[in-house]
C-alpha cells in the first residue's frame, strides 16, 4: 500500500505568503503545484516532507503566457494544456507543441505547470529539454528579490536546481528572434512514458544560411543537456543534410547515457544521433514552408 507519510497542509495566498511560509517551515517544507510528480514520490516515501504548501490559489498570479517585443514571458503555474491550446506559442516556438503532445496524458496535462516540470529537475523530462533548447532564462524569488539564472545553471544535477529553500521559481523567460524555428522529437517505451531518449532543436535563417542553431537533449544524462558545439559547427552553414548529419555524430558524441531498462548506452547515443537530425531537418522545413516568397 502507497501512503505517504504524515504531514501538515498550507494553502498559499501570494508569493510573497509562498516565501514567507518556506522562510518559517524551513528545509522540511515542498511547494506542491500540478503534484503528479511530488506526490507519487510521497506515496512511495521517496519524498518525506513535514509541510506542503499548496500554490494552486496562485494560478492566476502565476499562470500566463505573455508576449514582449523580445520575448516570452511564461508563469510557472501555466497548465500543460494552456502550452498545448496556445496558438501565439505554437506561431513562436512549435517546439512546444510537439513536446506537449508527448508529456503523459490528458489528466496530467490538464494539471501539471511548466514550473512543476522544470523545478523536478527529472532528466527524462521534456519541457526542462524545450526550455534549454530555447536558451530560456528562469526568474527565482526570495525574501531579498528575483534573480535570474539560465537554464544550465538551473539545473544543478538530478533532482537538484538552483531554487534555494525558501524561494519560488516565478517566470521563464524565452528570447525572440526572427527567422527561427523548432521541433521536438521523442522515444519512449509506451504513449506518455518518460523519454528512453528526446531532443529539441531550435534553428535560425539569415539569407539562405544557419545564423545560429541549439540542441538539447533529455534522458542522455544526468541533465537536460545542451550541446554548444553543435551551434558552433553549423553557423555559417547551409541546412543540408549534410549539416543534419554532423550534428547527429556530434550529439551522440557528447550526451552520457547510461544503459538500464530502457535501453542500451549504444542504443540511446544511436537515439541522440537520429533525433538531433530529425528535429533539425524538421525546424528547417518549418521554415521553408513559412517564407513569403518574393
């Protein structure tokens, strides 16, 4: 039988209430926002915590997709489903969509929130492998202000991010920039099952060639991984699947899979190889089939 073990419940009423309630409980209190990660792990007593505090009444402080001259502001208790029905996003960052089609099921996406995901800090989960293919910057909260750190210092290892005990993870902000593109690709074992391997892949066009490019990987490693060598090999280039190719051999070079239940090591940098083309080629096509002719 999966029962959790005892602790006392708070419902926040701000954010600032949020951090005034982490400051007083300490290290043995959890946020809980959608709750299909913590929970699960309460039930199997793989997370103790003597306190949760529930943010669910903060949705509509701390739940929207909004848009700038330069960039996409999202609210960490934005649902899955908001990501997925969002049209302005999907014009933006089609990489979302891709990835939301694959996180789970219906009853998880309608609960679950991007800040969720990302303060998991799962290595199998997707939206933590979209938000550093986009290059995103997270907005994390205290007593003394916000701080903003990137999304290779966000995650700090497995489980692990740089959100200290008594602060919230308060907005992900995502650059914009013309003439780009993105994809998501992903293999699991089952519909809705965490990624055996899963790449992103963002792509930008200047007259004809890459201005810039972005790869990140989940379940290769003990992170989400972004791959910079693959930026600096295909600028300048022309996105031919020559180029798809290189940064293929590139990704499976530089991911760590380990081999367990899900596959072997040699078949998930296999897998890294052919996702990193595939999201690649398919980012380029999105952009082909955008342009305005002339």
């Amino acid at each position: 039988m999966q029962v959790p073990a005892p602790f006392e419940y708070e419902r926040a009423t701000s954010v600032d209430h949020a951090i005034d309630l982490l400051q007083r409980l300490g290290d043995g209190a959890r946020v809980v926002a959608g709750g299909h990660s913590l929970l699960p792990m309460m039930k199997l007593r793989l997370a103790t915590p003597e306190y949760l505090i529930d943010l669910n009444d903060l949705a509509d402080e701390l739940g929207y997709i909004r848009f700038t001259d330069t960039e996409v502001r999202i609210g960490p208790m934005t649902r899955h489903r908001a990501m997925l029905d969002s049209e302005e996003l999907f014009a933006a960052f089609p990489i979302f969509r891709d990835a939301e089609r694959v996180i789970a099921d219906p009853l998880v996406r309608n609960r679950g929130t991007l800040g969720g995901s990302l303060c998991q800090a799962d290595p199998s989960e997707d939206l933590s492998s979209v938000c550093t293919t986009l290059n995103a910057s997270c907005v994390i909260r205290g007593a003394d202000g916000d701080r903003v750190v990137s999304m290779e210092e966000f995650h700090r290892g497995p489980y692990e991010t740089a959100v200290g005990e008594a602060e919230l993870l308060t907005e992900v902000r995502f650059p914009l920039r013309p003439g780009g593109s993105s994809a998501y690709e992903k293999v699991e074992r089952r519909a809705g099952d965490w990624a055996v391997c899963a790449a992103g892949a963002a792509l930008w066009l200047e007259d004809g060639v890459i201005a810039d490019a972005r790869v990140g990987l989940a379940a290769v490693g003990p992170n989400t991984t972004g791959i910079p060598e693959i930026s600096r090999t295909l600028r300048g280039r022309a996105p031919t699947e020559e180029a798809w190719q290189e940064a293929g051999r590139i990704a499976a070079a530089a991911c760590s899979p380990a081999t367990d239940g899900r596959g072997t090591e040699e078949y998930k940098r296999h897998l890294a190889d052919e996702l990193t083309r595939r999201t690649l080629r398919r980012s380029a096509q999105r952009l082909t089939a955008t342009a305005v002719p002339a």
